[in-house]
C-alpha cells in the first residue's frame, strides 16, 4: 500500500503543493482546496507522476453529496478519497478510487458509529485521528481488519515512529520536517 511510503505529506496551500511535487515520494493528501484550483492540480500532479489523495469533505465550493462523489472520482480521479461521509467513499470505490474513511478518536459513541460506517461502506483504508494513540491504531485494526493511516497531531519523529510500531501503514503530516 502506497508503494511503502511510510510518510504522506498533507498539503494545506499552493506553496506546500509545489514543493510536493519536486519530491520523490509519489503520494500525498490535499487538505484544504478550492474547487476551481482541482483541475490545474490534477494536471500538475499527473505530470510529475504524483498521485494526490483528495480529502473531499474540505473541498471548497463543493457539497459532499453523491454528485460531488461522482464528480471527483470520475472527472478528477485523485488516486485516493478521503472522507466521513458514506455516499462518497462507497462512490469513490465504485470508480476504483482508493477510499479511506477518515475516523476520529472523540468518544466512545464516535468510535462506534465509525465501526458502524466501515463496516457498511468497507473503505480500502482508514485514517485514524489523532494518530498519535498507538493502542488505538491497534485496536481499531484488530477491531475492522482494514489497514490505517495515522493523521493528526503527528508533531515529532517519535510519533511517526511510534503509529508504525503499532501498525500504521504510514501517516500523514503537513509537518515539512516530518516529510523526510
């Protein structure tokens, strides 16, 4: 999964998307965009043989619904989705687009509604957040059998560290000195 690339870079504005580009990783997130900036990035990526994971609910401009899942997964097919919401990740799949289902660690009731949504929809992969709880990216792998991301408060390399001892398959930051 993802090429063992243990670190995904977590873009947030235009400079940190430049800078994604010139590395050698080939996998990153897009956080926060603007639905008109969606096609020059995609174009951008694909010709510096980039694959963008898009994180769909922070999409400016546009409603999560299933014609925003439908739009894109088959118009700007990111390699990835990510997502909360039910109707995109299960349209995401249906296009062949990786679905990860973003779950965050709030509560217990939290915690029970995602298993809930991930054992209806089957995402390819979680993001689990905060990712820096290693014994819940254990137990919510035991607990799904679906690999994780850690995202989220990952600040220090011993977090990093630490979400791939306890079985993450990599994380996601948008700390720059994290990316090495």
């Amino acid at each position: 999964m993802f090429n063992g690339q243990k670190i995904i870079p977590a873009v947030k504005e235009m400079k940190d998307f430049e800078r994604v580009l010139k590395r050698e990783e080939a996998y990153f997130v897009v956080l926060e965009v603007h639905i008109s900036q969606l096609a020059r990035m995609r174009k951008a990526a694909r010709e510096a043989n980039k694959k963008m994971i898009l994180h769909a609910d922070l999409v400016q401009g546009l409603k999560s619904d299933r014609h925003a899942a439908e739009f894109l997964s088959q118009t700007i097919k990111p390699a990835g989705i990510i997502s909360t919401r039910a109707d995109m990740l299960r349209t995401a799949k249906k296009n062949s687009v990786l679905a990860i289902q973003r779950m965050f660690l709030l509560d217990t009731i939290a915690l029970h509604t995602s298993y809930q949504l991930a054992r209806s929809v089957e995402p390819d992969v979680i993001e689990l957040l905060p990712g820096i709880i290693p014994s819940y990216i254990r137990k919510v792998h035991e607990e799904t059998g679906i690999d994780i991301v850690a995202g989220g408060l990952i600040e220090i390399e011993r977090d990093v560290r630490q979400a791939i001892e306890a079985g993450a398959r990599a994380v996601t930051t948008s700390r720059h000195d994290l990316w090495k």
